[in-house]
C-alpha cells in the first residue's frame, strides 16, 4: 500500500533537524497552490490563523501554537523533503482500506482505483470495524499525516485535541460533511469539537492585513519552547 510506504519512509525523521519556528521561515518560500483564497507565503496564513484563535480564546495556548504549527508540514516540497508534488502534499485527505464517500472531492475519480473493485477494501468498514478509532484508520498521504508523525515522535505535549486537528484538518469528508463517523471513537467525538473550532479560524481567518512577525514572534516562541524541544527531527 503506498500510504503505508510513504507513511514509513517520512515516518523515520531523518531527513533534517531543526526548530519550529525554523520550520515556519523554511515554509515561508512555499504557496500552496490548492488554496484560492490569497497568494501569500504560507506563514502568512500560520500567524493569521494563530492570532486570531488567540483573540478569540486567550487561554488556550496550546490552541493558538497548533494554529501556527497545523500546515507545516507542508516542508515536503522543499528538495530537503524530497520535493514531493504539491498533489502528494496539500488538498483534501480520506481514508483508504473503506469505501471511498461520495463527499470526498472529486470522488468520481476514484472509479478508476483499483481498491473500489476489491471486496476487502470497497465496503463501509472494509478492514476496520465500527468504533475503531482513526488513529488506527490510514489515511491519504499529506502533509497533516506528517506533522502528526513529527510532533508524535518528538514527544510534543501538546494535548490530544491539538495532534488531532494537526493530522485531520484537511478530513473535510468528516468535520463538513459527517463522513466516517462510524469508525470513531469516544476520544475523536470529543476531538472533533475542537476541530470544529479550528476549522473556521484556518479556513476563514486569512486577510490582507499583515502580521506584525517579530511583534509576535516572542510569545509563539514561549510556545514553542513550552511543548516542544528545542530541535526536532523531521
């Protein structure tokens, strides 16, 4: 299974070694060409959507430092990456190994995969079972899975609600339109609350106005320093 190859491949962090916060200027020379909304750098849209979950909610740091860190994972297209495509990288993500749901976009494409004429994976359940939970569900390769993958490996402490909006934001089959419930878990009913809340912040926060980097720059990186090391490995 591709996923399950890319997932270990990437899954072994030992491309590079770096902070957070280098990661976000590392990610800052990328557009993400699936996003129409604005043509901005991409740690345009982190700090955006972190100010403005903090305005909102002032004490929940650890929701403002995953609103920074959510799309970072988009360091895949660096050629220290790999430089993988931007198709391989960004857009919607789903489960493979199920049944594919008409609300996935574009799922009319998916006619043409083989998995949708295989009796073990074209079912509801397919190789799972009813209340699973998703951490055990693989999805579509991403840049979510990954930096899940690098904050789960670096031992981040950022608490469950925050790895699992990293690593399912762009399920929009699920937290739009209510896909795959059935394979969660009572800790996902609760996480996706939080994911709810996110989405409109990472969805609808980004603007023209500008942020002041170096103004914020201080408390992201108290942040930073408060639950995760100083260098990760990627």
């Amino acid at each position: 299974m591709q996923v399950k190859r890319m997932r270990e491949e990437y899954g072994k962090l030992n491309r590079v070694e770096m902070s957070i916060w280098e990661c976000c200027e590392l990610l800052n020379e990328f557009i993400d060409e699936s996003d129409p909304d604005l043509d901005e750098p991409q740690i345009e849209h982190l700090l955006q959507t972190a100010e403005a979950i903090r305005k909102d909610y002032p004490d929940e740091d650890w929701l403002h430092l995953t609103g920074l860190i959510h799309d970072l994972g988009k360091v895949l297209l660096h050629p220290a990456f790999g430089e993988l495509p931007q198709w391989a990288v960004v857009g919607d993500t789903f489960p493979v190994g199920c049944a594919f749901d008409e609300s996935i976009v574009h799922h009319k494409y998916f006619t043409e995969n083989p998995d949708c004429n295989n009796s073990a994976y074209n079912s509801k359940y397919g190789v799972y079972s009813e209340g699973c939970g998703l951490d055990r569900v693989f999805m579509s390769w991403g840049h979510d899975d990954y930096m899940y993958l690098v904050a789960k490996e670096n031992k981040t402490t950022l608490p469950s609600a925050g790895l699992f909006i990293i690593r399912y934001h762009s399920f929009y089959a699920l937290h739009r339109a209510g896909a795959y419930r059935h394979l969660m878990n009572e800790e996902d009913v609760e996480n996706l609350k939080w994911l709810k809340i996110f989405n409109k912040y990472d969805l609808y926060s980004k603007s023209k106005v500008r942020v002041d980097v170096e103004k914020v720059k201080p408390y992201y990186l108290s942040l930073i320093e408060k639950y995760f090391p100083a260098k990760l490995r990627w």
